[in-house]
C-alpha cells in the first residue's frame, strides 16, 4: 500500500473510531437509535451513512481550510462570533458528557463481562488514554489504524451469525416496537450527535492532513464503513430482540454462547473501541480548553478524569438513554448549519 492510500485509511478508519464508541460496539446506542424500530431502522441506517461520508468530508474540509487546530475555529467559522461562542460550549458540554459515558461503559464492560469492579475498569481506560494523549494526533491515528481493523473483523464474524441464522429475512420483516414515524427523528438526532461530536477530531485532523482528495476519500471510507458497521449489528440484535433489549451490553449477550475465545476477543475489542472515542473527546477538549483556562494539559486531562468518573455512576444505559438524544436534538442546529454553509476558500 503505497503512503497516499494509507493515509486515507488512517482518516477513514480514525472517522469511525471516533465515531464508535462504547454506546456503539456494545449495542446500546444501535439498541436504542435503530433496533427498536424494527424494519425502519435499515432506511435510518442508510441516510445516516450517507451523511456521515458526505458531511464529515465537509467539515475535515473546512478545518483543513482554516488551519483550525480546534473546533473553535470551526463554529466561529460557521455560526459567527455570538453564536459561535455558545455553540463552543454546548460542544464542550457534549464531548464531557459522552467522556462520563465512556468511563461508564467501560466500568460495566468490566462489571458485567469480566465479574471484575467497575472501578478497575474505570482506572485501567483512563491510564491507557492518558499515554495516547500525550503524543497528540499521531496518537490518536496510530490507535485507530489499529484498533478498526480489528472491529472491522469482529463486526463480520457477527454477521455471519445473522447470516446463519437467516437474519436477511427478517431484517425487512420485523415491526417495530416504538412509534413507526420516530425512526427518522431518531436516525436525524443520532447523526446530528455523532458529527457534532467528530468535530473535535475531524477538524484538527483535516487541519494536519491538508490534502483534500485524501479527506474525501478516507471520508468515504469512514461513512461506507460505519454504515456497513450498523447494519450488521443491527441484524443481529433484530434477532435476538426480547433477550437484549434491557441488557447493559446488548452484544455481549448475543456472543456469549460462541466460547471463551471470541467471548474473550469481544471484551478486547469494545474496550479499545471505548479508548479510541475517550481519547478523541478528552483530545479535542484539552485542545479548546488550552485557550481559556490556565492548567497545563496533563492536570486538565486528570481534572477532567474526576468528574467524569464520579459522574459515571449515573450507570451507562441511563446515559444512553436520555443524554445521547438530547444532545442529537441540540446538534441539529448545527448540522443544518453545516449543510448550507459554503466551504470557504483558500
């Protein structure tokens, strides 16, 4: 693979480990965003990897334009200077909130599939984070070149289970068990947050790659791959829908049976997912914080650690359930901001 194409996977695959995250490779957010509206959710899913793709690749764009280092130029770009500026907040507010997210699915990863303390699984993601952390963006693309691909793979084991089971069928068959027009708020609100979020790593990074045939491309590479990403889990979770819909990790039931080995492999996987969506949000966090409050990076980075951690026994579906849909009904905004804002230029 010549340099040009790895650096488009090393986009693609940092768009979707930022994107994916513990409320994603457990099953919880596609539980709670797709699943449950059965045949529906197939639709949500292909508007939402359509968008990904096309408006990540805007705003990787726009922030390569801008030589932004943060997602503070890039609101104050797109919303002014007034509105700019609270909007720098609610997305401060929001990346905060999905760090105390992270830190408690990884505290119920350990809890309910390990039989270890939640706390030992608190403390073990943020001494891992915190040594990516440091070493900046390059960090942050060497741990998803590594980490996706290994998603990637897991992802397609489980759908060979669906395929086994003949889950194509039922895929456009189920019905679904919420208000039947809610499917395209809900797949609008969960797209609208995850961009909102990628912000805070896909605007630096465009800012460090500048090559814009490669944005495109590893944009692409990032929607296609993340759509494809929640079909499949989709499926499976379409089949095994009275057994996982009240559980903490919704995939860990349904691979629970296939032995210690891909059971093992699971737990590794979802964890290192968890890390690379942790370390995104502390990333861009730190990066906007450093112009307003004068701690140096590391005590910001273990300051926000404590909180997060004490706010992290609010309990992981809680915060799936009612946090992430706010804060999707906050970043339409901004998404319909981001749709008719023209890029700017050189």
């Amino acid at each position: 693979m010549n340099q040009r194409w790895r650096r488009v996977c090393q986009v693609g695959f940092t768009y979707i480990g930022t994107v994916i995250g513990a409320g994603f490779a457990s099953g919880q957010e596609i539980l709670q965003f797709f699943t449950v509206y059965g045949k529906y959710s197939v639709l949500g899913i292909a508007m939402c990897a359509f968008f990904f793709a096309w408006l990540g690749i805007r705003m990787m764009i726009i922030g390569a334009r801008l030589q932004a280092k943060s997602y503070q130029e890039f609101n104050l770009f797109l919303f002014g200077e007034r509105i700019g500026g609270w909007m720098n907040y609610l997305v401060s507010l929001m990346l905060l909130g999905v760090t105390i997210a992270m830190l408690a699915g990884a505290g119920a990863l350990f809890e309910e599939q390990l039989g270890l303390s939640f706390h030992i699984g608190v403390l073990l993601t943020f001494f891992f984070s915190y040594m990516v952390i440091v070493r900046g963006m390059d960090g942050i693309l060497s741990i998803n070149s590594l980490v996706v691909p290994m998603m990637l793979v897991f992802t397609l084991v489980i759908g060979w289970m669906g395929w086994q089971n003949d889950g194509l069928h039922l895929l456009f068959q189920q019905m679904p068990i919420r208000n039947e027009p809610s499917w395209l708020l809900s797949a609008i609100s969960y797209m609208a947050f995850n961009l909102v979020l990628s912000q805070s790593v896909l605007v630096p990074l465009g800012a460090s790659i500048q090559d814009e045939s490669v944005l495109r491309w590893g944009g692409w590479l990032g929607g296609i791959g993340l759509g494809a990403m929640l079909i499949v889990s989709n499926l499976v979770m379409q089949l095994h829908l009275d057994e996982v819909l009240f559980k903490k990790i919704p995939i860990g039931w349904v691979i629970s049976d296939l032995g210690q080995g891909i059971h093992v492999l699971f737990i590794l996987v979802i964890w290192s997912e968890i890390l690379t969506t942790l370390i995104g949000d502390i990333y861009g966090l730190i990066a906007n914080l450093r112009a307003w409050v004068p701690l140096q990076p590391k005590w910001m980075m273990i300051s926000i650690f404590l909180f997060a951690y004490l706010m992290s026994f609010i309990g992981f579906p809680n915060l799936v359930r009612y946090l992430y849909p706010v804060f999707g009904y906050c970043g339409m905004f901004a998404l319909f901001v981001l749709l008719i804002r023209r890029v700017p230029s050189y």
